[in-house]
C-alpha cells in the first residue's frame, strides 16, 4: 500500500470539532440541571434512563450518517468527527446502564440478572451496549494501525448495534410506536444509503467497472 | 382533608364566596336549562376550568384510607396515564383544558330495570363524598398515594336496579376528539373500555371518585368522574366515564384486547406475576426522589385482607 500523504490541516474542521464536542456534552449538562432543579419531573430515575437512552441512539445514528453525508457532500474531514461522535454515543449508552445498574436497580444484582435473561428488550439492549465496548477499546489510532483490514471490519459491528438500539427501545414501548417507528425509519434510511446502490447504478451506466467500483468501497 | 388536616388549606386557597355562590347560580341555570344550554354564556363558558381545584363540601373521612402519607398533588396531576390527552406523562396536564367536564352525562344501561341518564351535578348532589386515601400501583412499577373524593359504585349501580342476568359491569369513556386530543391517533383502540366483575364493582372498596385531594378532580385525573379499584392496576380505574353497562358476559377491555397476555382482565397487582417485559415484584414510589430504593409489591397492592376472598379457588396466574 502507497503511504498516504499526511493530509493537509483543515482548518474548518479544526474549528468545527470543539463546537460538536461542546453539542454531545449539551445534553448530559442539561440533564443535571434539570435534575437538580427539579423540572425532569415527579419520576426522575425515569426521566435520566429515557434521556440517556435517546442521546445514546440519537448520537449512535448520527455516527451512521457520517459516512453517506460525506458521499452526499463530498467533504472528505467530515470523518474526522466519526470516532468522537461514536465515543459520545458509547458515553451516552454507558450513562444509561449506569442510571439502570445504581438508580433504577440499586445494585440487586439478582433482579438485574434475571432481567438481562428473561426480559427481551432488556436483553437486546445489554447486548448492544456490550458489542459497544469493543469498539469503543479499539477505537484509538494505534489499534487501528494494529487490526488493520480487521479494523473495519470490526466496527461494522455498529450497524448490529444500530438494529439492536432501535429494537431495545420498539420492545419496551406500550402501546405508542411512534417514536421508536421514527428511529427505526432514520436506521433503515441509514443503512439503505450503505448498499451498493450506486455501484448498481454505475454498473447500469458504465457496464464494466463495477467490480473494481466494489473493491474500492 | 378538610376534615382530617383543615391546616393543610391556607385562607388563601379557599374559593371566596362571590366565585362561590356564582357556581351555585350555574349549577341552577344548567339544570334548568339542560344538556348544553348554558355552557355558551360569557364567562360561565369556562366553568369546568375555573371548577377542578374548587373545594367539595362535606367530605366525609373514611375507615378505608390508608395512613400512608399521600403523593404530592403536584405529583399526582402532573405525571399521568390518560392517552385521550397524550401519549407522554406530562402531556395529560399540558391538554387538560381542552376536556370540557360540563354539562356531563352518564348514560347506565343494560341488564338492569331502571335504565336512565345521570348528570354530573347529580352524582355530586346524591351520593354522600368521602375521602378515600388509597394506594395507587401502575402496571409500568410505579406507585403513589391518592387522597381521592368519592363514593362507592355499588352505590350508583343499586339505583339501576341490575337483574340477575347481570354478571359484569362495563365502563366507557368519552370519545370526542375536538376534545380529546389523543383520540385523533389511534395509538388505543378507542373508546377506552373497562370493565369488572359484578361482585368487584359492589365491594366496598370500588370507588367513583369526583376528586382529589378535597377539590373537584383535575380534568387530567381523569375527570370529571372516574372509577377507582385500589387492588388492580390503575389501567382498570378508568377515567372520564360517560357509559356503563351491565352485561352477561365479560365486557372488552382495551388494554386487553390490544396486549391479551400482557394485560388481563382480572388485572390484580401481583407480584407473583411479572408483566412480560418487566417484573412487578417491586415498584417505585413516585415523588420519593433519585436514590429511593423501590418498595416490594403486595398482593392485591395490599388490600388483600378485604378482596382476596373475591378470587377463592382462582388461579391467578392464569387469571391475571
């Protein structure tokens, strides 16, 4: 493999990088705030498992867009905001087992077990958050370097996790689907963008390259 | 609460008189005038609004009550299941002025000799109100104390004079989108229906409550009539009812119908039997705050001792 030119500095993604750091952060403030003073309502262990739920699969889905956003786009730094908002989203998700683990279950280790095993929705979340973890670990630079070609290949796992996050939050809703129906909606869009649609279209204009067009993907 | 904590209602609080007596001359002009006559003058026009919070007179205590301290009000009206106006807790109190709670009628029908029409002012007027501090278990594991205002069902229903033919009571709420919000999506199958077994609806401890801590009930409790069976989750007590029905067999019940083997129609807090998708061993109690430890669930949310008997030789797990 040719060594890639360090890529020149961008500086528009120099800027942009704090200001998205400083919007992920948004949330988890709001959410001590409004905690403290009261106003997340007469329910408050409810009220910080369904926002640390949403901010997780909302940052989750946002990582996904990354990529078709750049295609769409064609502004290439765009992916050097994936990695941060995939750790949010992980941040987020940890959040959220925490709130359940401390303040929901306080700790009954053998409520929490028999809720893992027996409760579906409670299962498939566990699972995401646990195909999470890997991905969070490898994240860095130098275990990039390490996995190489098994690195992206690795973190294709995001869109499991992606399927099992909306999954987890349709299984618990009663009886209103409208707001699990729209992430869902915003995941198949999503992971639509990612199938060889274009390589289908080119190969319909071109004839011959598509299977070089595959390989470059 | 007027007669148990009287120093629990400020001076301030109390309606003056002139808001009063304008309330009695209402209740006069819209009995004169019946149904809907006088619900468009001036400002006689947003009476309900001005009526939910107005102080009931004699409220008698009652040796039912519990003496758990009661949730607080702003609790108990600002985190609400009552999906005619929102699917979201806090959108009930958000939409609660668009239910217009009079006139109100209640039409009772079925198997019964006396069949007719009862009008809210009617009920308020007929049936001695008593305080019933009762325990409240949701099916989602979360509980309150609810200091209602009501009187028992059984009540009502003996002056319909029921027959012998009539084994189930079955209840309806309002449907009126242009003033149930929620109706207008069809995320329930809508009317809300419920319904109980006749010696359920009889006991005692089944209540129609009128409202809430000493005032008329707040439109998002499920005003302005609403039942209460403190043993059952609350998705049996249902709220805003302008239809019963006595009936020979057992009635459709919404929840029911729409999730059979997560909602029964029997519907007793138990926590012998989780819900599908949660346990009921446990629930928490609303208003305790961020590191309260969830409470164990009772059987019959603890009111075993006088409704147990109901379900003698029943299997409960298959007749949840």
């Amino acid at each position: 493999m040719r060594p890639n030119p360090r890529p020149r500095p961008d500086r528009i993604i120099r800027l942009v990088k704090p200001a998205v750091f400083a919007a992920c952060l948004l949330p988890v403030v709001l959410l001590i705030w409004r905690t403290l003073d009261g106003s997340i309502g007469p329910n408050p262990v409810e009220g910080i498992t369904h926002a640390t739920g949403d901010w997780a699969l909302r940052l989750l889905l946002v990582t996904l867009a990354v990529t078709p956003l750049r295609r769409l786009s064609g502004w290439a730094p765009l992916v050097r905001l994936r990695r941060m908002l995939g750790l949010f989203a992980f941040f987020y998700a940890v959040l959220h087992f925490i709130t359940y683990l401390w303040l929901d279950q306080f700790f009954d280790w053998q409520a929490i077990g028999a809720d893992i095993a027996k409760r579906p929705y409670i299962t498939v979340g566990f699972t995401a958050l646990a195909l999470m973890v890997p991905l969070a670990v490898t994240s860095t630079r130098g275990w990039q370097r390490r996995l190489g070609a098994r690195w992206k290949q690795l973190h294709r796992l995001i869109y499991p996790i992606g399927v099992l996050a909306v999954l987890h939050y349709l299984w618990l809703v009663k009886a209103d689907l409208l707001e699990p129906a729209i992430y869902a909606a915003v995941l198949a869009l999503l992971l639509a963008a990612r199938m060889p649609w274009r390589d289908w279209y080119t190969r319909r204009l071109s004839g011959s390259h598509s299977r070089r067009a595959q390989v470059a993907r | 609460m007027l007669i148990k904590r009287p120093s629990d209602i400020p001076a301030s609080e109390v309606t003056p008189r002139a808001v009063y007596l304008r309330r009695r001359e209402f209740l006069r002009a819209a009995a004169l005038a019946g149904v809907g006559a006088a619900m468009g003058t001036g400002s006689l026009g947003t009476a309900s609004a001005a009526r939910a919070g107005e102080p009931i007179p004699n409220v008698r205590p009652s040796r039912f009550s519990t003496d758990e301290p009661p949730t607080d009000v702003d609790d108990i009206t600002s985190y609400n299941n009552f999906y005619e106006l929102g699917t979201d807790k806090s959108d009930p109190k958000r939409n609660a002025d668009q239910l217009e709670t009079r006139p109100w009628q209640v039409v009772v029908e079925g198997e019964c000799e006396a069949p007719g029409v009862m009008g809210i002012e009617d009920v308020l007027r007929d049936f001695p109100q008593e305080e019933r501090i009762y325990r409240l278990r949701c099916v989602e594991a979360w509980a309150m104390v609810v200091p209602w205002v009501g009187f028992p069902l059984g009540d009502l229903l003996k002056r319909f004079k029921p027959t012998s033919n009539a084994r189930y009571v079955a209840f309806e709420t309002l449907y009126d989108p242009t003033m149930l919000p929620g109706q207008r999506r069809g995320v329930l199958d809508w009317p809300y229906r419920e319904g109980l077994r006749m010696d359920e609806a009889m006991h005692p401890l089944t209540i129609l409550a009128t409202g809430l801590y000493g005032e008329i009930l707040p439109n998002q409790n499920g005003a302005p009539l609403r039942l209460v069976v403190p043993w059952k989750y609350g998705f049996k007590s249902i709220k805003s009812i302008v239809r019963i029905r006595f009936t020979r067999d057992e009635p459709p019940a919404t929840w029911n119908m729409m999730q059979p083997n997560e909602y029964g129609f029997y519907a007793n807090v138990n926590p012998e039997v989780d819900h599908p998708r949660w346990s009921q061993k446990s629930h928490r109690m609303i208003g305790a705050g961020l590191f309260a430890r969830k409470r164990p669930t009772l059987k019959f949310n603890g009111y075993g001792e006088q409704v147990a008997s109901l379900y003698a030789g029943m299997d409960l797990a298959k007749f949840y």
